[in-house]
C-alpha cells in the first residue's frame, strides 16, 4: 500500500483523505471533492490523514505525484475505528435495524 494512491473495498466502502504537507492551505474548495464523492457514491467519508513532513512549496507543481508520508499509528487506530464501525452497522443490519444499502436510484 505504500506505493500506492487508492485502497478500494467492494463492500461498505468508505474513503480516507491524504494530502501531501502544504496542500490543504492551497487546495481552496476542492479539499472537499473526496467529501462530495463519498455523499454522491453513498459512500462513508472516514476522515483525512495530513502529512506534516517534506519540502516547503509554494508551487502547485511541487504536489504532482508527491508521495504522501504515513504515519502507520495513525493508520492503524483509523482503520481499527472504520472496521469497528464497518461491524456495528452489519450487527443492526442483521438484527433488522434501519441500514439502508443499494443504490439511490431504485
């Protein structure tokens, strides 16, 4: 996964920010385009990751195929919480709780 820009799930999928170290002050309204794909794709926005190492850049140019550093703790509590979450759902699904699954179009 360290090599990596996408990691997809065919089932509950849920999506996860990464920017790279400087990004979100230059990033303006589009540090919401995940956000909107998640709500648009019934997906479940889990959060962002904010990588505070690396070069300063004031140049768009600089975050072109930048690499993203990861902080493996971070990750791991995130995905902990996501899994759990993941779990709580499918628990209240199967005990005939309101989860409502499919596509908004049907």
């Amino acid at each position: 996964m360290r090599n990596s820009d996408i990691l997809a799930s065919i089932q509950g999928s849920g999506v996860m920010e990464m920017y790279p170290k400087g990004w979100l002050e230059r990033a303006g309204v589009g540090q919401y385009t995940y956000q909107w794909f998640a709500n648009w794709s019934q997906m479940s926005y889990e959060g962002s990751w904010r990588d505070t190492e690396g070069p300063d850049c004031n140049r768009s140019q600089c975050f072109k195929d930048r690499q993203v550093g990861l902080n493996e703790t971070f990750l791991a509590e995130w995905t902990r919480r996501v899994v759990r979450r993941h779990t709580r759902r499918k628990a209240r699904a199967s005990a005939g709780g309101d989860v409502t699954t499919g596509c908004s179009c049907d």
